[in-house]
C-alpha cells in the first residue's frame, strides 16, 4: 500500500523518484484506531474542509453503528463499511461532533438507505491532501481533496446507472435538522444544524453549503424519511422503504432526515467530479468561498496544490539518522499537530463572533476549535517555536472571543463554548506565547480577561464557578462544585487553577505588575493542601477540612472519574505541579523520595501515556542532578511502546494534536514541560542531527540545531551538553538561549 501512495504523491507533483519529500514520510492511517480517533481523510493545514471517509454506520450484515458505540470518529481503521464521505470533521477529539453532509457515489437501482447503499471497500491510499478507496458493491473508485474552504471529490464509474447522493440527515454529531435547495441542474445549496458537544445541548451552529456536479444528471430529486406506517399506507413506497422520493418538486426542502440525488447514465471509465464549498456564515458565503478557491473542476490541481501546502508545513524540520520507521512516526505526528485549530473566516474575512448572533470581519485569519485544556500543554508550544505566525493569530482570535463573549475560551468549537473538561487554560497558551518573545497582539486585554477569571466571585464566573473556597481557603473542597457530566472533580480544577495562576503570575511579572505577580504565585502553591502522607498522594479535601476517607489513590486508574479527579486516578494527577517540582519533593520528603515514588508511577504501570495530566511526568527526573537518565530511559520507552508506525501508533486519544507534539518534542529531544514558563528539558533525541528552519521574521538568528554525537559514546545516556559552543550544567535550557544559541549538541 505504501508503495502505491508514494508513486501516486510523486506522479502528482511531478517529481522524480529520487526527490524524497517530507509528506512522503507522512501515514494519515497512524491513530485510525486504538481510540485515538484520529481518520485519513484529506485536509489542509489548520484548513476548515476536511473530506473524510464514514465508516461508522454500517448495514444489517455489517453492524458498526454509530450510535451503538461512542464514536468520537467519522472513522475507525478495522470497520470496513463505507456510507460515505464526510464534510468538516474533527481529528483526535473525545466527544462526537460534525462528520455530515455525507456524499456518496452509487450505481444500479436508486436506493437512499445507507444500510443499503452502503459498501464494503478496498485499495485504500492516503496521503497529506488525498485519500482513494475503491467500493467493492459497485467497482467505483473514489478519489477526494481539499482546499482551505471547499472539497472536490472524483468518482469512476462503470457503464450504467448510476447515481451521487447527499445525505444530509445522517452523521457523527448528536444534533439533527437541515435544509437543502435545488438552485440548478448543476448546483445545489442548503445547511446542517451541528453541536452538542459533550452533552452542551446549547453549544449548536450552523454549517452553510454550495455542492456542485461536473456534469448534468439526466434527472435529480430529494427525498426524506417518513414516520413509521403501517397497513396499506406504508405501500406508497416499496422501493425506498420509509424514504419518500421528490422527483418533480424543485424549491427548498427541510427535515431530520433528508437528502439529495443525481441520477446518470455513465460511460464505462466515467469520471464525475463533486464541489463542496462550506461556511460557518452564509450560503453566499460558501459559494463565494468555492468560486474563490477553485475555478472549474480541476482535480489533479488541487490535490497538487494540498500536497504542496503540506509539504511546506513540514519541511521546517529536517532530521537525519533515525529509522524509516522513526521519520513515519515523527512526521506524522507533526502532520497531526497542524490539522488544529482550523480557520473558520470566510474569503471575505467574516466569521460567527463568539457567542453572539453577530457576524464579525477580519483582515487576518481567526481561528477555531480550541481545545484548551489538551493544547495548551505542548501544541501551542510547536506553534511559537515553529510556526509563529500561526500561533500569534490564534492567540489575537483567543482574545477578540474574549472582547466579544467577556470571557476567554476553553473549548471553543465554531463561536460557542462547549465547557469541556475544566481550568482557565487560555491564561497559559497567551502567556507562554508572550514570556517566548512574540507580543504582537493586545496583552493588557488579555491580561484584564485573565485578572477577570482569576478574581470574579464564583456566581459571576464562568471559568472558575468554584473559585470562593479556592481564594478562601487555597483548595476546592469535594463536594463543592460538580461538572454536569463527569462528576466532582475538586483536586483537579484546583490543580488546573495552580498553573494558570503561576502563568499569570509570570506574566503579571513580566508587565511590571509586582504585587499581583506575588499574589498569583503564592495562589499556585495552594496545591500543599492536598498532599496526604498517609496515601503519599494528593487527596481530595471535604468540606468540613479533613481528606476524604476511605481513599484508595489507586482508584480511577481504569480512567474513569475517581472522586476529586477527572479521568484518572490520584497517581495521575499527584505530580501534576510542574510549577514547583522542587516544593513537591520537598513535601514528599526529599528528592530521593520523589524520585523512588515517580519511578514506582512507571515501574507499576500508573502512569497514563494517553491522557494529559501526567504526559510531563517523565521530564521531571531531569530537575534533580543524577537523575536525568531516567528521562532519557523514560521517554525513549514510551516512544518505542505507545508511538508507532501502525493504525494503532498513537496511545490514545490525540486530543487534537497533543498527544502527538508530545512525539515531535520527544523525538527531537526537548519538551516544553511547564506550561507558562518559556523553558524546556532536555532528554535523548532519536535521531542524529534535527534541524529548525524558524521563521526569521520573529527569529531573526534563523535555523537551531540539535544533535546527538554518538560518535564516541560509551553508554545509552547523555555525559555532556553545549548550547553555543559553551558546556550546560543543568538539562533545562530557556527558551530564549536556545534561539540564541542555535546549536545544542549532547555527547553519549
């Protein structure tokens, strides 16, 4: 299969076999499954249109219903069912959402049940701007691309009849409703309702379509599904069994369940393309949007145009050494780390302001999906260090949503707020992104809308409704605040809250505000609180002051919701302080305790790789002197074990790309560790020389080096670090010394 795909990226772009690229490095099928919902459809760079094969419907023989399971994907690796393909979809989210607007080529007598015309596949190949199957009821072969905004899809048929559908009814989110106008032979229009992420049943919006055909059927309609009937009135319609068919009305058509069909009579080898054109606005604007972006049906030139795009997103790094294997798995890690956020302005610059019913405008591109709490971790990170650019627009749209809504996100999805998972996560991605050095955009509102979460009384405050105990007392008590869906989770939003007030503490630092800087920072050491020497864990606190008993720290482990923790146990959450290693070691009883006790988390498998309160975990051996080969022991572990180049190669779920910075950072030896404080740690990288070609608009000293010379090694692990040419005496390096100093060698 690998071997097809290379061929056919080469043939595209015109490029001899020799020339071997970044994107040819790149497998879409990693994390197609072992839950790490991640699908191999084809996508732009932060792109808003993503075409996606559906396989989680499936037919009476072949039953992988959707709604029989929690799928959170338009795809899952092992199903092989296709009812379609997918228009704007997530990658690496926890929660099912979008994946509508399916299109679907057919052949033989129409039939407008997906359990019908449904199909089993083969020849699977994808690669970064493409994906092609081919449908085994029917001998079609699907071929499908994007740009930033719109899709165009390429179907083969054999001689006969033969059909495209559009199924609007059916999909991954939880919402319903829909419309759809004929507006020519050619061309249709109309929307789909979305939302509902994670149960937030007011967190919906609306996505606009254009679709057109390259050629005229010789006839179209729409149909609907009707109300189960019984007697002689459910004989109206034999053919379609509970879907009505309208072949001769021609104006707008809504319902839960409905759909559109061209009818053809095709040449053996027939080639029909579809367009989509999408908007998060206005119908007008997804047409504006197809006509902007793709003049006349031109396949081969876009799907040209989506691997050129990637190609260049890749090649800001360049490793030598390593394994095939090792370049599949970095590269398609960072592959997966820019699929979001996405741009969610229109070529004319407008977007659905943060929620409100307004419209906004824009010179520049404003970003969507953040998913905070996962991100702000490692994936913005990337972006500073990487693509700044990039990282300096989703911090200007992080806070435009917070001069528009009055607060900042956590995780937004399309203008609204889902209130997913919890935190005040947004204080550390700006702050982070500022301490590095980019400050191209309105820090004192930003700065205001954080001393707004940070201060606000718990019955005004969106972002932190248990704030009160936490002022008062330095912790949240069990039992105070309950998320609607996941139950208490006291120890961690209070953790959450630590390093948000540690970052805001650096940054109040950093712009001259001494006293609030003090006050934050003495906020983020509340987490003294929970620290129980019984269980040598943290442990959630009751309201009348004592822990919580019985307690069994190993609880939650399953990752379900223990009590004061979410999707975890008290193990995964215990060294979740990287703010202040030293001061939890200090509460542990010294270094070697600590050291023996997060040594045990791995040895006795506590650890969760898939998750992100304790993805840092391995880094914080390197604080002690002596102890940094078990980073290096840790991590190198971990990437053989969790991170391959299999369908199953990510640990879990990505969670928009996070999971996979932590490969890019891993593999190429540092790790962004303390969200908030512009430094990394140092650990093994797998390769021999990576190269940073940064930007030098923000990087005026231009490309950094990190080299592993192994040339005389006499053991596994690190001896010695320079930085500059000048020896290091610690594994931390900042931020700003790195970019300085452009070459880190490390000597086995």
């Amino acid at each position: 299969m690998r071997k097809s795909l290379l061929l056919l990226s080469f043939m595209l772009l015109g490029l001899s076999i020799s020339a071997k690229q970044k994107i040819d490095y790149v497998d879409p099928f990693i994390g197609t499954t072992n839950f790490s919902v991640c699908n191999p459809g084809a996508v732009l760079p932060h792109g808003m249109m993503s075409v996606v094969p559906f396989n989680v419907m499936g037919s009476d023989l072949n039953v992988q219903d959707k709604d029989a399971r929690w799928w959170s994907a338009p795809y899952e690796y092992n199903n092989k069912f296709l009812t379609g393909f997918a228009h704007v979809t997530l990658s690496g989210v926890g929660c099912p959402e979008l994946g509508t607007l399916l299109t679907m080529p057919t052949s033989g007598k129409l039939d407008v049940d997906y359990h019908n015309y449904g199909s089993e596949y083969s020849d699977e190949k994808a690669f970064p701007g493409y994906y092609a199957v081919d449908l085994k009821k029917y001998g079609i072969h699907c071929e499908v691309s994007s740009t930033l905004r719109s899709s165009i899809e390429r179907f083969t048929f054999h001689k006969g009849e033969s059909h495209i559908l559009l199924n609007i009814g059916d999909g991954l989110t939880n919402e319903v409703g829909g419309a759809v106008k004929r507006v020519g032979d050619t061309e249709i229009e109309g929307y789909r309702l979305l939302g509902t992420f994670c149960y937030n049943s007011q967190a919906v919006f609306p996505m606009y379509f254009v679709l057109r055909v390259s050629k005229k059927p010789l006839s179209a309609g729409y149909w609907k599904k009707q109300p189960k009937m019984t007697g002689a009135e459910a004989q109206w319609d034999t053919d379609n069994g509970r879907y009505k068919l309208y072949t001769t009305y021609g104006k707008e058509l809504a319902g839960d369940e409905i759909g559109y069909f061209f009818n053809y009579d095709c040449e053996e080898g027939e080639q029909i393309e579809v367009q989509m054109g999408v908007s998060f606005v206005s119908i007008a604007n997804a047409r504006e949007n197809l006509n902007h972006e793709q003049q006349g049906f031109a396949f081969d030139k876009v799907c040209k145009a989506a691997s050129a795009a990637w190609e260049q997103t890749l090649s800001t790094i360049d490793v030598e050494g390593g394994t095939e294997a090792q370049k599949r798995v970095f590269y398609t890690a960072l592959y997966h780390s820019q699929i979001h956020p996405n741009i969610v302005q229109d070529v004319n610059g407008e977007y659905p302001m943060m929620e409100r019913f307004d419209i906004g405008k824009t010179s520049s591109n404003r970003y969507t999906v953040f998913s905070l709490w996962d991100t702000y971790r490692n994936v913005h990170q990337l972006e500073t260090l990487l693509y700044p650019d990039r990282q300096l627009d989703m911090v200007r749209s992080i806070i435009d949503m917070s001069k528009e809504w009055g607060w900042m996100p956590r995780w937004e999805l399309f203008g609204r707020e889902t209130w997913t998972m919890e935190g005040d996560p947004a204080i550390a991605v700006v702050a982070d992104t500022y301490l590095k050095g980019l400050r191209d955009f309105d820090i004192q509102t930003a700065y205001k809308a954080f001393l707004k979460s940070a201060t606000t009384k718990g019955q005004d405050n969106k972002m932190r409704p248990d704030i009160d105990p936490y002022i008062s007392k330095g912790y949240v008590p069990l039992g105070y605040f309950a998320q609607d869906f996941s139950g208490d989770n006291s120890v961690s939003h209070a953790l959450e809250y630590y390093i948000a007030d540690y970052a805001l503490g650096n940054l109040a630092s950093a712009l001259g505000h001494k006293a609030e800087a003090k006050r934050f920072y003495k906020q983020s050491l509340g987490y003294k609180h929970y620290y129980s020497k019984e269980s040598g864990t943290f442990r959630p606190i009751t309201t009348d002051g004592k822990f919580l008993s019985p307690f069994n720290p190993d609880d939650g482990a399953d990752f379900s919701n223990a009590p004061g923790f979410h999707e975890g146990s008290a193990w995964n959450y215990t060294f979740y302080v990287p703010h202040d290693v030293l001061g939890l070691a200090k509460l542990m009883g010294g270094k070697q305790k600590f050291v023996n006790k997060l040594q045990m988390v791995f040895d006795k498998n506590l650890y969760d790789p898939a998750n992100e309160p304790d993805i840092a975990y391995p880094y914080l051996f390197s604080y002690f002197k002596g102890e940094e080969w078990r980073t290096q022991k840790e991590v190198t572990r971990l990437l053989n074990k969790y991170y391959t180049d299999k369908p199953s190669g990510i640990p879990g779920n990505d969670d928009t790309g996070t999971m996979s910075a932590w490969a890019v950072f891993s593999m190429m030896g540092i790790y962004p560790d303390c969200p908030g404080s512009p430094y990394y740690t140092i650990t093994s990288p797998v390769f021999d020389k990576v190269t940073l070609h940064l930007d030098k608009r923000y990087y005026p000293d231009g490309d950094i080096t990190i080299t592993a010379d192994r040339s005389a090694a006499t053991g596994k692990y690190i001896k010695s670090i320079s930085l500059g040419g000048k020896k290091l005496n610690s594994f931390r390096i900042s931020h700003k010394d790195l970019i300085k100093n452009k070459n880190l060698i490390m000597k086995y």
